[in-house]
C-alpha cells in the first residue's frame, strides 16, 4: 500500500516538474539534472519536490550514554507549491523540527523499513529556506561504533567512528540520503575535553581545551561522505597537503608506513587534474573498522591491517585517494550504478601504483582482481545468482551492500581497461579527463556514462565502439573480449608453487611483496593437508605473520582443515580484526564442517561486541 502510494506520488511530482519546467523555468532553483535524482530506491527522499544545499550541525558526542545529541538544520530548495520534504532516517529519535522564524513544524514518522529506516515527513508552512530538527541517535546507530579504550591501540581514552556508505549516514543525521544529492555542511561537534574530533571537512591538527571542534566543508557532497572520528589521536605531517592521524602509540609506524601519500597525491593529479578538495589525510583507525579504507573526502578512514611495516600494503592509499576523482567527484547517482564508484577507483589505482612501482607491480594487482573475479562469478552463476555479476545492478528491495563484490570493482575495472586496449591510452586518458572534469561535484547514472562514453570517446576519436559494449555493462557473467593479465612476478611465484608440491623448497622468496605471498597461498591446493600446512609453517610461518593479507587467505586453507596448531592464532585475528573482508571467507570455510561451525560460533560469541555493525549483520545471517 506504502509502495503504491510513494509510487504514486512520484509519477506525479515528476509528471508535474515537467510541467512546470515550461511554465515556471525562472522559479525552478533545482536544475534540469533533476532527472538523475529520481529512482534511488533506497532513499525516501523526493528531490523532484525538494533538495538539500546545505547542512548546519550542531552536535554532542557524549561516550556514557553512547548517544549524539543536537539539531541538524538544513537549508532547502523546493519547487512552489511544494508542501512537505522527506528525509531518511534510521533508530533516530526526532523530538522537534523547526524552521527559519522558529515556528514548530509539523512531522511525521513513517513505519520502520529493516533496510531502509523510516521516513520523517514535515510539513513545510511554505516559505521556508531552513527547517532544524533537533535529536538524538538511537542506541543502535548502525554508522556508529563506539569502543572502549581496550578496544583501542593505546587502551587509554574510548573512541568513536562513522561509516556512513552505503545508507548509514541517516542513523546519525536526519537527511537525504541518497548519492544522487549534494550538499555542503559545517559542523560544531563537542566531544570530551583532551579528545579530537575530526570530519570529512576542513580539520583541526592539534587537540583543543574547549572539546568544541568547528568544521567546513564547502564542496557538495553526497550524504554517505558524511564522517565523524573521535578519540585521542594526534596529527603527523607527511608532506605539504597530506598527513596522518592516529593514536600515539601508532603514529611513527603510520607515518613510515605512509611516507608515499604526498606522491601518490602528485601522481594522481598528473592523471587525471587537479585535486579538488584541499587537503589529503588519513585517520587509521582502531582494528574493528570494518573496511580497509573509506574514501571520506579530505580525510581517508583507514584500519591498521594496513599498517605492514614495509609499505607493502599502500596500493589501498591509493585506491581511496583516486575515490576523490571516481567517487566523491563524480558520484554514483544510486547503489545500481556502485561499479562507476568502485572500477574506475580500481582502475585509477592501478595507474597510480604502476607509475609509482612499474608495471610488474601494477600487473600483480590486476591479477590478484581477476582471480578474485572469475572466483566470484563462478560462485554466483553457480548459486543460481546471475543478476549479481552484471554492471548495472537492480537493488531495489535490497541492501546496497549486496552489491559490494567483485563484480562493481574487478569487473567494473576490466571493463575500462578493455577500453583503454582498445582505444589506446593516450586517448582513454583524454577521455577520462574530459570525464571527471565535465561532472565534477555531479552524480552520474550508467546511461549518462554510455551516452558521454559514445560521443567523447568513440565519435570524438572516430573509432568503431566496441562490439559488445551492452554485453560489458548489462549482461551477466564475462564477455569473451576479457583483458588478459601478463604478471610476470605472479609467473615466479606459480612456478615456486609447482617446485613446492614437488616438495622442493629451494625457490628463491627473498624479493616476494605481500601480494607474492598472498598469490602463493591462494593458489596452493584447496585440499592442502594439515601435514603440508605445518611444513608451510616450519619453513615460512605464515600462522605468525604480521602481515593481515597474508593471514586472512592462510586462515582460509586453516579453518578448511580445522589445523590445529593456527587455531589460537586464528582466532585471535578474528577477535582482534573488524574488516569484513578478511572475516568473511575464513568464517564461510569454517562453517562448512559441524565442527567447525562450533568453532565459528565460540568464536563469534568473543568478537561480536568488537565487530562493527556491517560486519556482524553479515555475520549474523552467515552463523544464525
Ligand atoms: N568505498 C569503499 C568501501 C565501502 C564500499 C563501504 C561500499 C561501504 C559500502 C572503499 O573505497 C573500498 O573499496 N575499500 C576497500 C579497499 C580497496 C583497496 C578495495 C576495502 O575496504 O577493502
Ligand atoms: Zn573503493
């Protein structure tokens, strides 16, 4: 009934935009890209009626009660005769809603949805250019965790992050919450005296005697950019626009660790323009953040398994700092068109590491995504689940973070370096400076792109379109004109491989990076014993290793033989470690035996309270 009813309501704004689009062109503030706005189906919001430009937060971080408390004011753009806004929220509590001249507005809460939150509908008395709604988080804020200071590095101060992609952000602000809107913010954020707060915005570098940290972001951007860290960290310079922030105990070796950002940033700009954003750093964050890095604007979020001691695993710096181009410039305008965040971030990041390291470098990372790639689409066209390997995705009715797979990034990146083979580099470069220059601070659907694709690549350069172009973007599984991947590190490491299963271990390992090594341990034999495992441990002691990559694909061969002598080991880097991606595939082995499963769930019982919410909801479903 709800849906028929929203349904309703949006053919008829759109049928009545167009109409007024005629009659009214000088009254309309929203612009013609009105269009790419509509059909997010995991938003509430109407912006054919109404649109966000700016958001004012005045907000209290408060660690006892783990709650923030305080009003978002946002300043709106609606077309005449439009009445009401709705906005998303998720577990929040609204106590009220006001606007410019103090007036009380009217609202409303619609019913909970699991995925998608309850929509807050006020009444607009018609004049208004800014309604604020003061509330409060609910104790269960899905963006928000909340640590104890054991759960810290230096254990001594609580701390607090957001993770706001895909559509968490509406668990701690009332907004729109959709990529297809942009809109700049400042903030006021009061946190405990002695602690920082930092945003995805303009930031503080030193710890203040107020606790009151004021911010600016000046730039639109998409709601699931919206990012708050609290804790006791400090600033270390890295170059002249990028720094780290981290716990003091962590920031040497983070500073070490990420002495390339500044490079990386140079490079990035010498590909494909300017930076737009100001400053570049990172905040490595506790262990249990769940991803590897979040691309906040200005600030990348990032979990220490990527501290390696050896720069080893950098390349993630450089996937979330192309984000400021693919992603936070040019913007996904739903969950559906997610591969136009994540491939052309991939791509962009294996460009800045083969100028960075060389091609052998950059090859290794391209054949670590295709393995992962044929690995993934074989499981979905096997699962019955063809609809999840194509491009363009249909999540409507769904979590967005069901499109989170191989598919968006590794298909969606060897989707444009078919492109570049096939146009040559020079000009795909041309192109893709065309591209995040045409739609800066724009969002983007994967038809826009076809469409831009055509005309600035193909006509422009009087080149024939690749034939199968439709085949890439919307059929499932892989067309036949897949890009071959040539690494020749990775042929050293297979021939290493061969030498071992002949029980000969004199291969030579002293020049291997981690991606050597987690090529190596991926591709032994699935049915390793535990004998061969513990010969593997005597000479190399990957049960051991310090290196996160390399313990989550060893953890994988361990949990299938449940090996008993990783399991201490194991266990703890499941307890310890929050990121979804080294915690799923070690969990998914171990439940496949009965014995296992017990182990999967003493386990869990230990590191649920340390998981974040996107990670144990996935687990929840894997273990219930
Ligand atoms: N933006 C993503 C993380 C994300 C995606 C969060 C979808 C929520 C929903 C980020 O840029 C990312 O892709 N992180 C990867 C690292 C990367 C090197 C592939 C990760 O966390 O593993
Ligand atoms: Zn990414």
């Amino acid at each position: 009934m709800w849906r028929l009813t929203w349904k309703f309501w949006i053919s008829l704004a759109i049928f009545s935009i167009g109409y007024a689009c005629q009659t009214k062109k000088n009254e309309m503030k929203i612009s013609k890209d009105m269009e790419i706005y509509s059909n997010d189906p995991h938003s509430y919001s109407r912006p054919e009626e109404a649109v966000t430009e700016h958001i004012d937060l005045d907000l209290k971080v408060d660690f006892k009660s783990k709650l923030i408390a305080g009003t978002a004011t946002l300043t709106i753009s609606k077309k005449p005769g439009v009445n009401r806004i709705f906005l998303d929220t998720k577990d929040l509590r609204i106590l009220d809603v006001k606007n410019d001249l103090g007036e009380s507005l009217k609202y409303k809460l619609g019913e909970e949805d699991s995925i998608l939150g309850a929509a807050l509908t006020i009444d607009l008395n018609g004049h208004e250019r800014k309604i604020s709604i003061r509330y409060t988080t609910g104790e269960q804020a899905e963006a928000l965790q909340w640590l104890n200071p054991e759960q810290t590095a230096d254990k001594t101060d609580p701390f607090l992050f957001s993770q706001s992609q895909a559509i968490l952000a509406r668990s701690w602000i009332p907004l729109q919450d959709s990529p297809g809107i942009r809109c700049t913010y400042n903030a006021k954020v009061e946190v405990p005296k002695g602690m920082m707060a930092l945003m995805s915005a303009e930031n503080p570098q030193e710890i203040n005697d107020s606790g009151i940290y004021h911010f600016s972001m000046p730039q639109p951007i998409p709601s699931y950019l919206m990012a708050l860290a609290v804790g006791k960290v400090e600033f270390a310079r890295i170059g002249d626009r990028t720094g780290v922030y981290a716990e003091p105990g962590m920031l040497k070796r983070s500073v070490e660790e990420f002495s390339e950002m500044e490079d990386m940033l140079m490079i990035a700009e010498q590909l494909y323009g300017p930076y737009q954003w100001g400053r570049y750093d990172l905040i490595v964050l506790p262990p249990s953040f769940p991803f590897g890095g979040m691309e906040n604007p200005r600030i990348t979020f990032a979990t220490p398994t990527i501290l390696a001691g050896d720069k080893s695993l950098t390349s993630l710096v450089a996937h979330e700092l192309a984000h400021s181009w693919s992603g936070n410039l040019v913007t996904n305008a739903t969950w559906n068109d997610f591969w136009l965040n994540e491939g052309f971030t991939v791509y962009f990041e294996y460009r800045i590491m083969e100028a960075l390291k060389g091609r052998d470098y950059a090859e290794m990372l391209s054949s670590l995504s295709l393995q992962g790639l044929l690995d993934e689409v074989d499981l979905f066209m096997k699962s019955g689940k063809e609809n999840a390997t194509k491009l363009k995705l249909d999540l409507a009715g769904a979590n967005p973070d069901d499109g989170v797979t191989a598919i968006a990034y590794d298909k969606g990146y060897f989707f444009l370096r078919r492109l570049e083979e096939y146009v040559g580099r020079e000009k795909f470069d041309e192109f893709l400076n065309l591209y995040f220059s045409k739609h800066a601070f724009k969002s983007n659907h994967t038809e826009a792109f076809l469409v831009f694709l055509k005309e600035h690549l193909f006509e422009k350069n009087e080149i024939k379109p690749i034939e199968d172009l439709n085949e890439w973007v919307y059929d499932s599984g892989l067309p036949s004109s897949l890009p071959a991947v040539d690494s020749k590190r990775f042929k050293r490491v297979d021939a290493a491989i061969s030498q071992w299963i002949q029980n000969d271990y004199a291969f030579d390992v002293s020049n291997w990076s981690s991606h050597e090594w987690v090529h190596f341990i991926k591709n032994l034999p699935k049915d390793l014993s535990a004998e061969s495992m513990q010969k593997l441990d005597e000479k190399f002691d990957f049960t051991n290793s310090g290196n996160a990559e390399i313990l989550g694909v060893w953890f994988v061969h361990c949990s299938r033989k449940l090996y008993e002598p990783s399991l201490e080991a194991m266990s703890n880097f499941l307890i310890r470690t929050g990121r979804r991606k080294f915690l799923m595939p070690v969990y998914e082995e171990l439940v496949k035996s009965g014995e296992g499963r017990k182990i999967a769930k003493e386990i869990y019982a230990k590191a649920r309270p340390n998981y974040h919410f996107v990670a144990s909801s996935s687990l929840d479903r894997l273990l219930k």
